[in-house]
C-alpha cells in the first residue's frame, strides 16, 4: 500500500477510536470508585464503551471495504497462476504487488484477486519456491481500466501488451545452489598462459620442417637469422651510456708513450735484477 495512503487510512482510524475517549474515562473512574466488580457496579460504564468501541469498528470496516472511497483502493487486480498437473507448488506460493504492498493467496485452481488497490502502476510477481515466473506490469487509471504489460527494466519505454486477466506460467526451476567446479583439460588447454607457450613451440617444430621442403623459405630464414645475429661493428647502447653519463674519458696513450712506458718498465726490471744477483755474489763470498 502507497505510504500516503496508508497513513491518511490510520489518522481516520484514530479519528473513530478517540470518540470512544469519554466512555473510557467514565469506565476507568468507575472501577477505580468500585473495587468490588462482582455486583456489576460499573455495568452501565462498560457497556456504553462496549457499544462505542463496536461502533468504531464497524466505521473502520467501512472505511477498508467501501469500493467508493478511492484514497483507500477501489480495484483490483485478478489472474490465474498455471503449473503442471498434480504439483502442490500452489500451497507455498504468494503474488505480491510491488514487492509486498499487497499481497494474494492463489485458490486450489490457481486463480487470485487482490482488491482495495487505488489507481497506478504496479509490478505484479509471482513468488514460489518450486518454480519462476516472469513479473507483469499493471497500469490503471483513473476510470477503472486496466492494461498489463511485460516489464522491460532495460527499455521502459518499450511495451509488449500481455492479456489480462493475468496468466502466470511457469519458466523453469529455481536454482539454489552453485554446481562446484570439477578440473577439465580444456581448462588448461585454453589458459592463457598455455597458449602463449604452445603456440612458439609449435612454430619452432614446424617452420624447419616447412624450410626444409622449400629452399626459398630456407633461404628468407637464414636471412632472419642473420639479421638477428649481433653485429660486432654496431655500437653497444650499453657503452654509448656509460661514456655518455659515466665521467671524462680517458685519453688513449700514443705509441711513443707506450714505448717510453715499456722502456722504463724494463730499465726498472733490469736494475731490480742487478741488485738481486750481486746480493747473491756477497752471500756466496
């Protein structure tokens, strides 16, 4: 039920319980003046907030069951739930309007009427624990007319009309549990990772074969191969970088300082060996 409607419903039942306010009052002084209730003291108290508060409810009765009154609901809206021959699926199932503003009870042949429904539009489904069943829309208006429709979340603005009196069929079993995974093959077979390590396998046990059989196709592989091989005249970009970031350069020597450098070196083995011998002689003599 609308909340706006519901609670203009409860305000007017208020309305009707707080006549009864007086009966009460004079009830509750007379029992507390008159302890002993046994000779009906307060009979005429009692009775008076009897016939109020019976009065009450009939005005409250009224105001649920009178069709004219549109702020409480003068439609309704009536169909037929269908499942297969000899299920009891019937017992536990429930139509809700707008996910339980109103509800219904299907009948022992599957037909159903929810009633005291005001003008608007409505998402009717069907709620069972044995079967699914697809949600219709319900459009009413002001006069009384009635047109359903199947509900499109995706596309509102596309209508497909739908009978009415309404016919809920059944489309299939719900499914409350999860199948568990069980390993397949297939599963690594087409893993990703798997693919993108059979695939250069493959192409390397089948293009020499290929070359072999064809010397033109030898001929263009030999030439990738050679063309992937390091050539020894291409600079290292490893180098390049390290002279580029790394500190000044050292200047290669010249022939001339590398003979001077070995002239010296030997003049100084020459001299070491010298002395080496003559301390030789001394220790001899």
């Amino acid at each position: 039920m609308p909340e706006s409607v519901a609670r203009k419903r409860l305000t007017t039942i208020a309305k009707n319980v707080s006549t009864c306010s007086t009966q009460a009052t004079l009830y509750a002084a007379c029992v507390i003046n008159h302890s002993d209730l046994k000779k009906d003291s307060c009979l005429k108290e009692f009775l008076a907030l009897k016939d109020c508060v019976q009065k009450a409810a009939l005005k409250n009765d009224s105001l649920s069951l009178n069709p004219s009154n549109e702020s409480v609901g003068s439609f309704k809206i009536e169909g037929k739930i269908i499942v297969p021959p000899g299920d009891n699926a019937l017992e536990n199932t429930r139509i809700l309007i707008d996910e339980g503003a109103y509800i219904g009870i299907p009948q022992v042949d599957g037909t159903f009427v929810i009633s005291g429904i005001p003008s608007g539009s409505y998402i009717v489904s069907v709620v069972s624990p044995l079967h699914v069943f697809e949600p219709v829309r319900v459009d009413i208006n002001a006069k009384g007319k009635i047109r359903a429709r199947k509900v499109n979340f995706i596309q509102p603005g596309e209508v497909v009309a739908m009978k009415y009196p309404l016919n809920f069929e059944t489309h299939g079993i719900p499914n409350y549990f999860q199948k568990r995974e069980v390993y397949r093959l297939t599963d690594v077979i087409m893993n990703p990772m798997f693919l993108t390590l059979l695939i250069p396998l493959a192409l390397l046990l089948i293009l020499p074969k290929l070359a072999s059989q064809d010397p033109e196709m030898q001929r263009d592989l030999q030439q990738a191969s050679n063309f992937l091989q390091p050539n020894i005249n291409t600079p290292d970009l490893g180098d390049m970088f390290a002279n580029f970031f790394g500190g000044p350069k050292k200047q290669k020597p010249t022939q001339q300082q590398q003979n001077q450098n070995n002239g010296a070196n030997n003049g100084l083995l020459t001299g070491q060996q010298k002395r080496k011998n003559e301390g030789i002689n001394k220790r001899r003599n």
